[in-house]
C-alpha cells in the first residue's frame, strides 16, 4: 500500500539479487518476476522499481543463454519498465563476455531518438561497458562508440556514458578517460556532469591519483554554490583516497581471469542510482552508496610462511603483458621495479617473485600469498 512498500520491495529484490548473484536461482527470479508482473502501474513508476529489475539481473550475472527464458516473461509486462528490465537483464547475463552481437544490440537501442521514457537507453549505454569490460581490444571500442554516442544522441543517453567510461575501467586511473571525464564534469547539463564526477571516483578508487585529486579540488570551487555538484564532489574524493590508497574496487582478479560477482554487483547498484541521481543519492536513500563495500578489496601483495607468520622477500612489479600463445618462456611483465613485500599492485600490474629461495604456493600472486622454501636453492657463495 503506497510508495513506501515498493521502495522496501525494490530493496529486498536487490538484495537477493546480491545474494544469489549469478546463481540463476529459480525460486528468487520467480519470485522477482512475479513481482513485477502483479504491481501496478504507480509502484512501477517508483524511482527505485529499477533495483527490482538489478535484483533479476544480478541473479543472472555472467550467465548469458541461461537468462533468455526470464527476459521473454519480462516483456510481457504492459509498462516501460519492461523494456528497461529486459535490458539489464540482457546486460547483466553477458556481462564481461565481450560479445559483440549484444554490443551491437544495444548501440541499437540507443539510436532511436527519445526525449522521455528513455530509461532502457540509459540501462544500454550502460550494458555496453559492462559486456565489453574486462577485455582490451573491445573495451577500446567501445570507448570510440562513446565518442559517437556523444555527439549523436539525445540527453537520456549522454547522461549515461560517463556511467559506462566507468565502469569499463573501475580502479584504472586511464589518462585518456579522465580527460574525458574531466571535459564532461563541466557539461552545462547538471546530471551528466554529476555523473562524470561520480565516474572519477570511481576509475580513480583508492589510486590516490594526484592528477585526479587536483580536477576534484578544482571541481569542488566551481561548484562551490551547487549543493548536488559539490556533494558528489566529496563522494568522489572519497572513492579516490579509499583506505589511504591501500584498497581498490576492481572486480576483476586472479590476473583478470575472473570476476568477482559481488564485487560487480555493488558497483552497478552505484551506477544504476546514478541513472537517477536526484531521487536517489541526492535524496533520501544515499545509503546506496555502502553497497560499495562489496567490492572494496585491499590491493595489496602480502607473503607468509606456511604457518602465516610475514616473510619478507623481493618482488618484481611491472605492466602485465599477454602471453598466450607465444612459445618458450616470455616474460610476463615489462618495466618492472623491485620491491620487498608487502607492496601494492594497481590494477593493470602484475607480480613474480624476484628471488628463487621462496616459491609460491599459488600461480598468482595476489592478496595473501603462501611462501614455502625452494628445496632446490643453494646460496650464492660469497667470494672468499
């Protein structure tokens, strides 16, 4: 009764998206489904029915074909919303496949010229950085597609290209792309601009990037006079210097092979709030912001013994290099620098260990890693 009950709704079906994520649970997706299908036409028209149709997406995350039955029975439902839904959902099940048909799907969406009722377009926008995440060469077009999305479209989906610059590189502090931002946190519409800002924080989370931290102090006196501008100013400063620059809110590890569905989930949750930023965090339910913490992750490299007492030992940090494929033995990072652990690895680096006394438990090194003793390793003898 009301619209208090459909923000409650809205919440709990996130929620168990955040909770299922990825497991393509039937029960909670009916559940979800049904929901939106038996609600009528002023709940749909809440500003947060949309974590409703996150919630399905999250529960689908990755899962690509496995979401095609549940994205017929959305479009059945008679209100805009379905379409929003349907995308997400789309989105959510392909995301970080790189699949380039989906990718072309969705520019298609967002050709079509709308005003209002543009909401899906926005979903799209911003579903084409979540497919294309996670791999180079597609990343790097989808970055040029947002260059023609700028100069073409209409405001809907302008609005949420900086949302997918982004997200397609979350904790990759990317000169190229914080110039862009940088151009569009000065945009005279005020949502792409809080939008851009908000996108800062979160290509530049927890790098403490100073280049970053001098567009925000500059931000932050333009907009001095601005409540909404200067409070997503602050929020991005935040994101920025998150756990002193020890924490990162990448969810792609495990030398980005894998990501973390969670760590994913919280910061969509982020950018589909964003997509509506006055009635959202501008307003009463800015603690959407703390889903966050499901992705905040320490990026530091740690040794341990087996029986987890600190081990100091040195390691080579440099820019990850691809290497499947290339025969024999090629190196893994280029310019790299030697350090002693414990030491920071930003999100395109890599490490190896610089020594042969240890060797690591774990093919990765990442996080809290294992060190046992190199049976094999003689001391160098010091010259007599």
């Amino acid at each position: 009764s009301g619209p208090t009950t459909m923000l409650e709704v809205s919440l709990a079906g996130l929620a168990l998206g955040m909770i299922y994520v990825g497991k393509c649970d039937d029960a909670a997706g009916g559940t979800i489904v049904q929901r939106l299908m038996e609600a009528s036409d002023e709940e749909l028209d809440h500003s947060h029915a949309k974590f409703l149709c996150l919630g399905l997406g999250l529960l689908f995350l990755g899962r690509m074909e496995k979401a095609e039955a549940m994205i017929e029975a959305l479009r059945t439902i008679e209100h805009k919303i379905s379409k929003f839904a349907a995308v997400v959902l789309e989105t959510c099940a392909y995301a970080g496949s790189g699949n380039v048909l989906k990718v072309q799907e969705m520019l298609h969406q967002c050709a079509e010229h709308l005003e209002e009722d543009a909401e899906h377009q926005m979903a799209a926008v911003i579903g084409i950085g979540l497919i294309t995440m996670g791999e180079e060469v597609g990343s790097e077009m989808a970055i040029r597609s947002f260059e023609h999305l700028l100069h073409y479209c209409e405001l809907p989906v302008k609005r949420a290209v900086p949302l997918a610059l982004g997200v397609l590189n979350i904790s990759n502090s990317d000169f190229t792309v914080i110039d862009q931002l940088s151009r569009m946190s000065h945009d005279p519409d005020a949502e792409i601009s809080q939008n851009a800002i908000l996108a800062m924080g979160l290509t530049s989370a927890g790098t403490n990037n100073s280049r970053v931290a001098g567009l925000l102090r500059q931000l932050s006196e333009f907009y001095s006079k601005e409540a909404g501008h200067v409070f997503c100013v602050r929020i991005a400063q935040a994101m920025l210097h998150m756990g002193k620059g020890l924490m990162t809110l990448n969810p792609v590890h495990s030398d980005r092979m894998i990501t973390s569905g969670p760590a994913l989930g919280g910061v969509l949750t982020l950018l589909y709030s964003c997509i509506d930023l006055k009635s959202t965090l501008l307003d009463k339910t800015h603690y959407l912001l703390y889903y966050l913490t499901c992705a905040m992750n320490p990026r530091m490299l740690i040794t341990v013994n087996e029986d987890m007492s600190w081990r100091p030992v040195t390691v080579r940090v440099g820019m990850a290099v691809e290497t499947v494929g290339q025969a024999g033995k090629p190196k893994t990072i280029t310019g790299f620098q030697t350090h002693t652990t414990p030491v920071l690895i930003s999100t395109k680096e890599r490490a190896e260990l610089g020594t042969e006394e240890a060797l690591s438990v774990s093919s990765v090194l990442e996080g809290i890693v294992i060190l046992k003793d190199n049976p094999d390793y003689e001391a160098p003898e010091s010259d007599k």
